[in-house]
C-alpha cells in the first residue's frame, strides 16, 4: 500500500534551504569538506544519493566465502593485530576465524585500525575476498563489532573527499533526513502519485539512503527517478510554451516571390538536395510563418547535409527582411561557416550577394566595432560567430532566425541568450524573474517583444529517451538521409604493433592526392609510462615529419595554438597544401573537407562512442573511398567494445543507442557540462519505459494546466528552478 502524505510546501523549502552547518556537530571544518564535495545545504544533502550500496543483511560463513566478490561475514579476530610500518606506508595484519576456517586480513595505510580490533572479539566483515595460492584473504575490511542482536543492512556508500568518512557521510545524511522528515515538499501531483503507485517522497528519500532491502530501495529509486524525469521534462515544456504562447514572433508566411528565390538557390547548389533535406527547409519554413516563435532542431548523422537545410532558412529570413545568425562552439567551425555561406552568396551563381561577417573572440577591436555597427543598423545581413555572438554589446537590428551549430554544446540559457539578443529590453531582474513562472496578466495583455525564430542544428544523433530530456522543448527535423556522392566510410581496429602498415596507407594516399588526418588524445607529451602512454599531437607531428614522412607536408593542429595559426593550417589543408595533418579533437565538429580520405585516431580507447563517430564524419565527403583506423592496445572491457561498435555500425543513431547504453546519459557528450541536465538518479537507458510514462502524464497535464496555476501543480515551479538552476534561462521562467 503507498503512503500518500500532505506537506506544507513553503515550510519545507524553508528548511531545504539551511546550511549545513545548522546540523549539530556539523563545524567549519565540516562544513568545508561537505563543500567541496558540492554540499552546502540540507537540500544538497538528501539530494546526494549513495554511488553504491554494501549488503550487509546476510554474512555467510568463512567456508562459503568466494573468490572475487565483495560479501559479508562473522568471525573472531584469531591473532592479536600486528602494525607494520615503513616511511608513510603502513599495514595491519590479522587472522579472521569462525566454526568453518579462516582467513587472513589486511588493512592498508589505516594503522588506527590496530586498537580497534581485540583478540578473541566477534565483528562483522565485509570486503573483497580474494584466492591467493595458498590462502583466502579479504583486503580493507569494513567491520563492526557483532553480537547475537546486530542488526546488519544494507549501507549507503557514497562520494568522499579528503578528511571525510563513510561513517561521518552517512551520520550528517541521517541527520539532514531527521530534520526534513514529514516537512519535504511533494511536486508530484496527487493524480500521478497515486496512477503509477509511487510511495511518497519522505519514505523515498529515506529509503534511497537507509533501505531496510533491495526491494525498497528500489520501490524509492523508482519513484525518485520519475520525479527527477517529469520536473525536466515539465521544465523544457515550459520553456517551449511560454515562447510559443506569451511570446511574438516574426511572421514570414508564404510568398510567391520568396518561393522563386528558394528555389533558384536550390538549383544554383552543385548538388541535388534530398527528400530528407527537402522536407526539413518546408518544416522550417512552416513554423516560421506562424506568429510566435520556432522553436525546432535540425538533426542529422554526420555528412547529411545540415548546412544547406540552415542556409536555405538563413536566406529564408534575409528575403523577409530579417537578419540572421549562426553561432557555433568553435572558431574553426565558425570560420568554415562563414566561408560557406560567402560561396553561396557572394553573388556569382545567380544569387544575390549577401553582406555576411564573421565574430569571434579573437576579432580585432576596430574590426568588431565596425561589425557591432553593422549589425545594429542592419548593414550586415548574415552575422556568423562564436560565443562572441551573445556578448550583451551584440544587439542586432532585426534578427529574424537564430541558428545554433552543434547544438549539445550549449546549455538551455546560452540557447536562448542569442534569441533575447534580438532586441535591446534589458533582461528582468532578479526579483521579478522570481514571480513570473505564472503568467502575469498585464503583461499579457501588453504586447511582448518580437523574438527570432530558434533552429538548433546537432550531428551527434540523439537516442529518443536523452533528446526528450534534453531538447523537449524543440521541435524535430531529422535527416536521414546521405547525400549524393558521399561513401560510408570503412572503419578498422590496429594496435601498435601496425604502425608501419598504416604509415604505408597514409602514404599511398597522400602520393594519390587525397590527405589524412592522424588524431591525438592529448596536445603535449604523457607522463605516463608504458602500456599507459598516450600518443599527443606535438610529438607525433615532430616524429612523423621527421622520421616518418620527411618528403611529405605534416602539418600540427590543435586547441592551444593562436586563431590566427590555426585559420593558416586550415585553410593550408582545405586548398591541399598540407598533406597529413596532426591533430587533436579540435576538428571534431563540422570541419569539411572532401579531399581528406584517411583518418587515423591513436588511443582510440581514450575517446567516447559518439566522439569517435563525429571523428570519422570528418571524412567520407567526396567521391573517394575512405578508411578510419582506430589504434588501440586495450584487449577487453567498455573500452574495446566502444571500437567493435564503431568498426560494425556506420549508423549514428544505431550508434548513439550503443554509447547510451555504455556511457550513461551525463557523459553521452563525452562532459557532464554545457547544460546537459546532471541526472541525480535517472538512468535514461535504463529508465526508457518510465520516461515514456513521464511523457504521458505530462502530456495531460500541459493541456490541462500549461502554466501550473493549480494549487496541486504548483509545486512542481519551485522543484524545476532547484534542478536546472543558473541554467535555467531567463525567459520569463
């Protein structure tokens, strides 16, 4: 039967609120600790979930212990503990036994453990038992003393730092949880507690951290991840609905004249666009003619074409007379952009020549205040750039599209700063940003700023549970299909050992005249030795330049070098002049290049499933049969079937599913950062049948209450502010 409780909501999040140091015992010394770990109040202590847990519920006997499980156990302490010492390393040494045998323990740099354990005492162990050649030994022990009445259970085991135990984790944790037990505010609507069985949320907090068994712990996990689900989700739905239902757009409905325009752009293209992109340019065009905002996602594997499909819709704003931006994550995208862009339209094809500039941090000053200009009289059409572009002192003169390259790598708020930059309204302050989660009625009665339509553009493909959590507020365009002229690109697993092999590949390639790139973990030289070592892109370019390819033109690439250089080297590879070119990650995203036929990647294992995949999208984009080498020594483990996948599957999506699976959804990009939402305790992977559930129920409720007026859905506005935090954009929100 679930408990169904009713809390005081505003008493609650005042007690959430409270320092930690408001917990007895918990002194400054403490209180640094618990920080650095991210803890600071009692909410972020109930919100830091166990990383694991130790069963304790059923100790077996020594005889039945087995080799290479981690398992509890009763014994008696056989021999008195012995303290061995030498400089700062230290070990005590004991012989554990019960009615069946015995077994050896050891304890590692802890030498205040010695005292602690008496000769002829029973205590309960709990450790990893290991087989050596001729005894059982179990190293590092947890223990405590045991006696008939010991009640063992199962611990939490979480996150530590230096200077804090289990022991004090678990104490200031049962603490915070007595301090909020029956006072926790509950943001999950009566209906949907009661439709799914969800227990409430003071047995589930106190149950993910003190289950009394596995199967309430998982009854609690169950309920927390589909609380931490619905307030995302609700939160990204929110967004799109105040965009779409209190805020203005620029209507650009259809017109014959725009239409021949379009139209003489796609056959002016030195290729056929198609079905997929086709379809994309009319969705965009739809939602662009409509009176609020697009809010939509363009999504495509690598080398579908994404490009065109933001060009097509940038013109698109241009013959409404609006003016567009592109933001990407790097200035050697941007770069690429805009060079694209000007080929398009530099008024040589039968198109019309467009004033397009470039923005990025390293644009000299007379050379930006000369952009800043034109962007704010109109002068400039096309404005294509790095974050630069959301800078508060680029303020545009009409901006009608907003285009977002890459788009996991900005967070919710960047993805919107760029669309607030559109007109000059300060943004609200703090106070008043506070209150207007629910819709004010004199302001909407006022007639709301104009904002740009939003297309976000991504080539890493998205499995459907993470792009709901992620991007529930976009709409979807997806292309599927490859365009004309591109191969798949046959991808292969080396080792070390065929180097020469591979350098006799690269090198018949490039006598050919198609280039390689050869890509590195690491820019400058690993001080790890051995089996360990990672190849970096200075000392390989150094070695391969030298050694290697002495006759051929190897050229270095990456992150830590000057704009300037690496604009020099890009532009040096993409007119053929550099050969081979060295490189780290820097080119991960949309560097373009259909001469380029070999890519190289060492220590492949180092990178992530959708990394690789955006790596190898770096080449199969002419006419040329290409070849991936994935160089790797590792022989087993994630690591290995990461690179069995890639070698297998040229299908992004298909790709994306696998990483998911083996990644987890915070580290899917590779980083736990640019906004992506941090998942406390939902796996995306795991948790797909229940988010489809979520998906449901927040369905009937945003057409039922889309602004969450309702007293019972209230309290979902403070619980979605907590979780997206600084993040959360400043959109009336």
């Amino acid at each position: 039967m679930t408990r169904l409780v009713q809390n005081d909501p505003s008493r609650g999040e005042d007690i959430l609120r409270q320092p930690v140091a408001s917990l007895s015992g918990v002194g400054a010394r403490r209180v640094q600790q618990f920080e650095r770990l991210g803890l600071s109040t009692i909410h972020d202590l109930v919100s830091f979930f166990p990383r694991a847990y130790e069963d304790w519920t059923s100790p077996l006997t020594v005889r039945d212990l087995a080799h290479g499980e981690d398992q509890a156990f009763v014994a008696e302490v056989a021999r008195k503990p012995s303290l061995m010492r030498k400089g700062r390393f230290s070990m005590v040494r004991t012989v554990l036994r019960d009615e069946t045998g015995a077994i050896a323990a050891v304890w590692f740099n802890q030498p205040y453990l010695a005292p602690r354990l008496a000769k002829g005492e029973r205590y309960l162990f709990r450790g990893r038992i290991q087989r050596t050649a001729t005894r059982f030994e179990v190293q590092n022990p947890g223990f405590e003393p045991y006696t008939p009445d010991s009640e063992a259970g199962v611990l939490p085991v979480y996150p530590l730092t230096r200077g804090l135990t289990q022991g004090v984790v678990r104490s200031t944790v049962a603490a915070a949880l007595g301090r909020i037990e029956g006072k926790l505010p509950e943001p999950l609507p009566h209906w949907v507690r009661r439709e799914h069985k969800l227990c409430d949320v003071d047995f589930a907090y106190r149950m993910i951290h003190q289950p009394s068994s596995v199967e309430l712990y998982e009854v609690a996990r169950r309920r927390l991840a589909l609380e931490e689900m619905f307030v995302v989700q609700a939160g990204l739905r929110m967004i799109k609905g105040r965009l779409r239902g209190l805020s203005r757009g620029i209507p650009m409905p259809a017109d014959p004249g725009v239409d021949r325009s379009l139209q003489a752009m796609a056959e002016a293209l030195p290729f056929r666009l198609t079905g997929a992109q086709r379809r994309a340019v009319a969705e965009v065009r739809s939602d662009m003619a409509h009176p609020y905002p697009m809010n939509r996602m363009l999504q495509g594997d690598v080398g579908s074409g994404k490009t065109v499909v933001a060009a097509m819709a940038l013109y698109h704003a241009v013959l409404n007379g609006c003016q567009g931006a592109l933001m990407a994550p790097t200035s050697i995208l941007a770069e690429q952009h805009a060079a694209t862009l000007q080929t398009f339209f530099s008024g040589h094809n039968g198109l019309p020549a467009l004033q397009i500039a470039l923005l990025t941090g390293s644009t000299r000053a007379a050379q930006r205040r000369h952009i800043l200009a034109g962007i704010a009289d109109g002068g400039i059409q096309i404005l294509v750039g790095t974050h630069a572009l959301i800078e508060e002192t680029v303020r545009f003169a009409r901006l009608g599209l907003a285009v977002t390259d890459e788009q996991h790598r900005f967070g919710v708020r960047q993805r919107t700063t760029l669309t607030l930059g559109a007109h000059s309204d300060p943004a609200p302050e703090p106070e008043q940003q506070e209150q207007s989660m629910l819709p004010d009625p004199s302001a909407v009665e006022a007639e709301p700023p104009a904002l740009p339509h939003v297309l976000v553009m991504s080539a890493t493909p998205i499995p459907r549970s993470l792009g709901l959590m992620l991007y529930g507020d976009l709409d979807l365009s997806i292309l599927d299909e490859r365009p004309e002229g591109r191969t798949p690109v046959e991808t292969y697993a080396a080792t070390s050992a065929d180097r020469d092999r591979i350098y006799r590949i690269l090198r018949k390639q490039v006598e050919e005249g198609r280039q390689a790139y050869v890509v590195c973990p690491m820019i400058e030289e690993s001080e790890e030795a051995g089996e360990n070592r990672l190849e970096s892109a200075v000392e390989t370019h150094a070695r391969l330049a030298r050694d290697v390819f002495p006759d051929l033109s190897v050229a270095l690439l990456h992150g830590g070098m000057k704009a300037a250089e690496k604009t020099a080297v890009m532009e040096s590879f993409r007119e053929g002049g550099v050969g081979i070119l060295v490189t780290t990650t820097v080119i991960e995203v949309g560097v373009d290049n259909p001469n380029a036929s070999v890519m190289v990647i060492e220590n492949a294992e180092r990178f992530g499933l959708a990394q690789l995949h955006q790596l190898r999208g770096r080449i199969g984009r002419g006419p040329y049969r290409s070849v991936c080498i994935l160089v790797s020594d590792v022989e087993d483990g994630v690591a290995k079937e990461r690179i069995r996948t890639l070698c297998r599957e040229t299908d992004g999506f298909r790709i994306a599913e696998k990483d998911l699976e083996l990644r987890g959804p915070g580290d899917f990009f590779g980083t736990r950062q640019h906004g992506i939402p941090d998942f406390r305790i939902a796996n995306l992977y795991e948790d797909a049948a229940l988010l489809r559930e979520v998906s449901g129920c927040l369905d009937r409720l945003m057409e039922a209450d889309p602004c969450l007026v309702s007293p019972e859905n209230r309290a979902l506005i403070p619980a979605i502010r907590t979780h997206f935090g600084e993040s959360f954009p400043s959109i009336g929100l």
